[in-house]
C-alpha cells in the first residue's frame, strides 16, 4: 500500500512538474516576445494572433508528422504501451522532441503525401510567411529584425507548448486509465456549477 501512495505520490509531483514548465514556457514565450518585439507591436494584434496560429499549426503538423502519431489514439493510450509506460521526464526526452526523420516526413507530405500534417504544414508555412511579410512592410531598419523575431518566438514557443501538453496530456491519461474520465466528468460539473459574476 505504502508503495502504491508513493508511486501515485511521484506521479503527481511529476505530472505537476510538467504542467508547470508548460505553463513556463508560455510564459517565457510571452515575455521574449514583449522584451524582443518593437514597442508598438501591441498596435497591430494580428502579429501575436498570426505568431500564436502559425505555433499551433507547426505543432499539430509535426504531431501528425511523428513516426507513430497512432500513439495518441484512445485505444493506443489506454492500452498503455510503450512509449507511455515510460517515466515522463524520459518520454519526454525521447519523443517530444521533434527529430530529422519527423522533418523529413512532414516535408514529404506537404511535398504530395497530403493529409492532415499537410494542410498542418502548409498552414503553418502560410503563417510564417504572412508573419514575415508583416514584420518587413510594417517597421523599418532594425525595428524590422526586431518584429521578424519576435513573431518567430512566439511561433516556436507555441509550437513547443502545442508538443510537450500533448505528451504530458496522454501520459497523464495512460497513467489514470479511466478514472480519467470521472476526473473530466468533476471538472465539468465544476464548472457547470460555478458561481458567476454579477454584471
């Protein structure tokens, strides 16, 4: 018994861990784009919005683009095969960082392959260049390199929360089993029973 809470109890402080150097990523992601962007970047929202879409498609594009993106399906999860029988700090090691092999697939799909790491992929280029595109016609001189930056950063940060939240979320899942969906089915109900505001 004593082992089982010990186990449960590493689990959880990793897992929590995990959340929170997500979270601190996007933070990061946040602050680097504030330090590094022009001073009156905020005047044209559509250089976060277009950085924080061209993150989130580089994200599911390389996903979709891993060598097995069947892992991710309920029935692959639940089963808890390897890789989610791992330890999360050396899942995440192993498989949330893109490599060559996930580059060159996603290349290839885009090159024809088709798909959805395709429409992914060619989403996520369209956003990149229209970011670029933005940066240069918008600000002159340094001001320039300044927003190309900045918006880049924030697209890789996005990208990088999109990879490691969906490890961690399917780790998190392959470890609980169904009492998942108890966990999922409190939160709702959470929610559905919160006190509102008063406007």
């Amino acid at each position: 018994m004593d082992a089982d809470f010990g186990g449960w109890l590493q689990g959880g402080i990793t897992v929590a861990l995990a959340l929170a150097a997500a979270l601190l990523l996007l933070r990061l992601g946040t602050v680097a784009f504030e330090r590094v962007a022009p001073h009156d970047a905020e005047a044209v929202p559509l250089m976060r919005v277009g950085g924080i879409g061209a993150g989130l498609a580089l994200g599911v594009a390389l996903l979709l683009a891993a060598p097995d993106p069947a892992i991710f399906l309920p029935g692959r999860v639940f089963l808890a095969e390897a890789p989610w029988n791992e330890p999360l700090a050396a899942l995440l090691a192993g498989q949330a960082l893109p490599g060559a092999g996930t580059m060159a697939r996603l290349l290839g799909a885009m090159g024809g392959g088709g798909g959805i790491a395709a429409i992914a992929g060619w989403m996520a280029w369209a956003g990149l260049v229209l970011g670029g595109v933005m940066a240069v016609r918008l600000w002159h001189g340094p001001e320039r390199a300044r927003a190309f930056a900045a918006f880049l950063l924030l697209a890789v940060h996005w990208a990088a929360f999109v990879l490691l939240g969906a490890h961690v979320a399917a780790w998190l899942v392959a470890q609980m089993g169904f009492w998942v969906f108890a966990l999922l089915l409190l939160l709702f109900q959470h929610h559905r029973y919160a006190r509102r505001p008063a406007h």
